[in-house]
C-alpha cells in the first residue's frame, strides 16, 4: 500500500470518525447527560447537608464560587466538543491500523475487514476494561483514589489491546496446522483465560456510595456502552464503505473502465487495419 493510498484512507477514517462521533454525540446527550443530571443531583444534596452542617456563623450562599463552565455549557458545547475531537482522532489511529491489517488478517475484502476491525477494536479497547472498571456517574468514587483507579483501567486497557494482538497472532501461526476454524477457536480459548487471569490478579475497586440511587448508576454505564457501541460501529460501517470504494470499485467502475478498454482496443485494431490497407 502506496503512501497516497494511506493517504486517502487516513482522510477517510477521520470523516467516518467525525460522522461516527455525531450518532454517538445524539446517545451521549439523550441518554447519558440524564444521569449525569440525577448523580450531581445526589452529590449536591450530600455536600449542602454536609456544609449546613459544618457553616460558621456570617457564612451565606453569596461566599460560593461560580463554576468556570455552566452545567448547560458542559453539556451542549463542551460534550459536543469531546466526543467529536475524539472521533476524528479515533478515525484516524483506526484507519491506520486498517491499513496494517488489510490483508493480513485473511481473505477478506476491505469493507469486512473495517467492521471486523471496529468490533475487534470495541472489545479490546472498551468492552473488556469496561467489564473489570465500569464507568461510574458522577459523585462515585473518592477524590483521593482517583489516581490509582486511573492507573488500573489504563493498564486493563493496555493489557487487552496487547492479549487480543497476541490472540491474532497465534490464530494466524496455528491456522496452517489446525485449520482456521480450529486456530480461531483456540485462539479464542486462550485469550478468554488470558483476560480472565488479569481480572482475577487485578485488584477491583467497590466505592460506591451506600445510599447512591442504583438505577442511576445501571443506566449510566448501560450509556455509555452504548455511546462506544454506536462509535466503532457506525464507524466500522462508514469507513468500511468508503474504504471498499476507493480499494475495491463496485461493478460500475469495473464496467466503466471495461468499456473504456474496448473502445481503445477497438480503435488500435481500426488503426492497424488502416496502416496495412495503406
């Protein structure tokens, strides 16, 4: 693959992320920002009843500070912004490994290689951490403790892009001697048990208030499954398209160019036959 052809797709995969990002903005909004709404909500009433408590005498509400950005700002322009910058960067790094694994990862053709590579890359990089650290809404989770939760769901992350790499790798050096439905299946095999020891060594983390609403919580991480769902696959099935038009012309394009070729043949043999009258 030429460096125009890298190109090209790189182009592509940033305008399918941003066109991605916009259907995963409209599930953010509708269904994820209502529960960020009940949880600040919650932490609100906790943190008033906490100062009425501990308020000294001539404190008042006119000693609170504004917030920098509005909740309304937060989540119009500044959720708007986020999700959309993050899918024009995520288009891009995909599309770059798109073009890495066309080709290599089997006989398919550029359109299914795209889907592939987006319900790949949801489980590696969304599903599996999200199923050892689910996200929580706000008003969960100590200030303190932000750190080492951190650290832990960003080595989760890492440690499942490189076992489902790992994973691809070994299906492609058993296929010769198993097959491929054999490989895969052992491949499969041995990532699940791979994942499942780091769920069982990784340390978890419970800091869920007692009296937090619990639907709350369960509609906000079905949310944001949600959100990333929507993300790789309209992703997957945009840049997918566009990916099979550029890599592989439909049989338009192909009739197209077989036209072309026969008329230019057509006109060739007029011009011998011309010559040798002459």
């Amino acid at each position: 693959m030429n460096s125009t052809t890298v190109r090209q797709l790189l182009v592509r995969g940033m305008l399918a992320g941003l066109a991605a990002g916009v259907l995963a903005l409209l599930v953010a909004y509708f269904l994820g920002e209502p529960q960020v709404d009940a949880a600040i909500a919650y932490e609100d009433a906790h943190a008033s009843g906490h100062d009425h408590g501990a308020a000294e005498p001539g404190a008042g509400p006119e000693q609170e500070e504004a917030p920098l950005v509005s909740r309304e700002a937060q989540a119009t322009g500044g959720l708007a912004t986020g999700i959309l910058l993050y899918g024009v960067a995520f288009g891009g790094i995909a599309a770059l490994a798109y073009c890495y694994a066309l080709g290599r990862t089997g006989r398919f053709s550029p359109r299914a290689t795209a889907l592939l590579l987006a319900v790949a890359g949801l489980v590696a990089v969304y599903v599996v951490p999200f199923l050892k650290y689910p996200a929580n809404p706000p008003a969960v989770g100590a200030d303190d403790s932000v750190g080492r939760r951190t650290t832990l769901y960003l080595l989760m992350l890492v440690l499942s892009v490189l076992l489902m790499v790992a994973a691809v790798i070994l299906g492609q050096r058993l296929a010769p001697r198993l097959g491929n439905w054999n490989a895969t299946v052992a491949a499969a095999t041995a990532l699940i048990a791979a994942i499942g020891l780091a769920y069982a060594f990784l340390p978890s983390v419970n800091e869920m208030p007692s009296d937090f609403p619990p639907t709350v919580v369960w509609k906000f991480r079905v949310a944001a499954l949600a959100v990333q769902a929507t993300l790789w696959t309209a992703f997957g099935l945009l840049f997918g398209e566009l990916a099979q038009r550029l890599l592989a012309p439909g049989p338009a394009g192909s009739a197209s160019a077989t036209g072309r070729d026969t008329a230019a043949d057509r006109d060739t043999a007029a011009a011998g036959r011309g010559g040798t009258a002459g």
